[in-house]
C-alpha cells in the first residue's frame, strides 16, 4: 500500500478530493475489477479445462497443448475436450475441471438444439450469436481486446500531444504559429472518414489500426498543454532557469512538464472513452479490427444483423453502457481533484 504522509501536501489533497468523490472513487475500482477479470479471461471463459486428470498424471490443456493419442484417443491432433467421445476417455480414468464458462470467444455451442442465435440458457448465459458463439465469453474477450487497445492508444496520444503542445508553448513565435496552423488543418479534416479511407488500404491488422488512429488521436489534448506551456514559460521560475543557462529541454522536462502533467491527467479518462467509442464504431461499421475477432463493436453488428434476438442488443447496449459511464465518472473526479482553484 502506498503511503499518503510521505506524498506532497498538494497530491494528498488531490487524492482525498478524488476520494470524496463518490461515483468516481466507486467507478475507479469497478474499473480496475473488470481490468483484472478482462486480462484473465483466458482462465474464465476457454473451451480446454483449467486442469485435467489422466492416469493419475495432471494436465493444464489451458497453458499446454496436448495431442489426443495422449489421453487414449485415435488423432496426433491437438484434443478436443469438448468431443463426447474424448470427455468418456478421460473421465474414465481421471477427471477435468473446466473454466467458469466453458466457451472460448470462437468456441461454437455444438449441442445447441435451437437454431441459432440462441437465447439466454443454463448453458449460455447471454445467448449466442449467429454462428453459436457464447455472448459472455465474447463480452469478455471483447472488452480485454477494446480496454488495452483504448489504454495503449491513450497512452501513446497522450505522449505525442504533450510533445507537441510542449514545443508550441515553451518556444513560440513562429513555431507555435506554424505548428498551430497545422494542426489547425489537421483537425478540420474528417477523422472519421479519413480513418475508415486508410484503413480500407492496408490488410487488416491491429497494428494498422493503431497506428491511424494515432494519426488523429492526439488532437485533443494538445490544446491543453500548449496553453499550459504558453502560461509557464513567463512565470519567475522559468525566467530564473533560463537566465542561469539551463537547457531548454531540462526546463521543459524538469520544470514545467509535471506542473502540466497534473492538468493533463485529468482528461485522461475522457480520451481513453473516445478511443473505445471511435474502435467500437470502426469495428461496427466493419474498418476496424480483423474480422472475427472480439470486439464490442461486433456484437452491436450482432444486433444489427438479428433484430429478432433482442438479448444481442442488451448485452451489447448494457455493456457498452456501464464501460462509458464507469469512465466518465472517473474522468469527472479526476477533473475535480485537479481543479487548480481547489
């Protein structure tokens, strides 16, 4: 546990204002759950059991792949523990214990006796799809793939914006003049459109799809830190570093940066929710990532597609919703714990 006496006064009182936040203290470790259970969905949602007993040897089909012969079968195949014939090898002479569900997020329902997509049952707790795959584990999966996909993007807009905005602010003239005229224009342009042009280029690949949406995703945070370091540059400090010769990168990086980082953390939580919305949308209308993979976007194309299996539709809506509003809570405390007036 981190210790709050030895923080600055100023980060204690952002902390304990952050934590009277109600919504927004709650929403952070609800957040942090889902993180937690979405980045082991390997060991929840998977069609091979977590351990397996044969002869009296143990087994852990869920790390290492093993061929059917191994546990009496016919095939040098990797096992299919779902096969009837394989479970009654097995079970014969040991035992398997499965995940919580027992589906992967491409994992069919092969015993379904409805057609599909099938409703909410015992079996499949949400329903499946229109090609039998498990709705929760494909929740599961798609959540991990949208919450990392939104962080590492974040994370690296967040980088580049604060590079820019830095070098516009702490020098300016005509550099922050041109390079605000191009981002300017940068910003006027249809991202959305553009995204969807570039992506339709390439072969589908996540990093591809990383990286345009990089091209844009730095456009709303360099406003803030430009007028952060427009503001920095006059103050005494500064002035006092720059008549003694420090560099000007050492007083951007060592003087300015974390008084401008603070103010920058704040609107963190609000780019992450654009990045998942922007990768849900692109995904929905079929630009974003590989087809096939998990992804909240392609359960609102499940929706889409059956109108007449409203259960795709909730899980996908009520998903999506909780996410959002769980961020945007966390961004408002974070915005309010930061507040320089406090």
């Amino acid at each position: 546990m981190i210790d709050l006496t030895q923080l600055s006064p100023l980060l204690q009182g952002r902390i304990q204002r952050f934590k009277q936040h109600q919504f927004g203290y709650v929403s952070l470790w609800i957040f942090i759950f889902v993180l937690i259970i979405s980045l082991f969905a390997n060991l929840i949602a998977n069609d091979r059991p977590l351990l397996l007993s044969y002869k009296d040897h143990l087994y852990t089909p869920i790390f290492k792949q093993y061929p059917e012969t191994m546990f009496g079968g016919t095939f040098e195949t990797e096992t299919d523990y779902r096969d009837p014939v394989v479970k009654e090898l097995i079970n014969k002479k040991g035992w398997m214990i499965w995940p919580l569900i027992p589906f992967s997020d491409q994992t069919p329902n092969l015993e379904l006796n409805v057609s599909v997509p099938s409703a909410p049952s015992s079996q499949n707790w949400l329903g499946t799809d229109d090609q039998g795959r498990d709705v929760s584990a494909r929740i599961l999966y798609g959540l991990r793939v949208s919450i990392l996909f939104g962080i590492a993007l974040t994370f690296a807009g967040t980088l580049l914006a604060i590079v820019v905005g830095a070098v516009q602010g702490y020098f300016g003239g005509l550099i922050d003049l041109i390079g605000q005229r191009l981002v300017e224009v940068w910003g006027g342009m249809p991202q959305l459109f553009l995204t969807m042009i570039l992506v339709s280029i390439f072969s589908p690949s996540v990093y591809w799809l990383f990286a345009i949406m990089l091209l844009f995703g730095w456009m709303s945070l360099v406003g803030l830190v430009r007028a952060e370091f427009l503001r920095a540059r006059h103050l005494d400090y500064v002035r006092a570093a720059q008549g003694m010769g420090v560099s000007p990168f050492k007083i951007i990086y060592k003087h300015i940066l974390p008084n401008v980082f603070s103010s920058s953390l704040s609107q963190i939580p609000f780019i992450l929710t654009a990045n998942i919305t922007a990768l849900s949308t692109l995904d929905f209308l079929g630009y974003g990532l590989p087809l096939g993979s998990p992804s909240l976007g392609e359960l609102f194309t499940q929706a889409r597609n059956n109108l007449d299996s409203p259960w795709l539709a909730l899980s996908a809506f009520f998903t999506f919703l909780i996410l959002l509003t769980i961020l945007v809570f966390i961004g408002e405390a974070a915005r309010d714990a930061f507040d320089p007036k406090r």
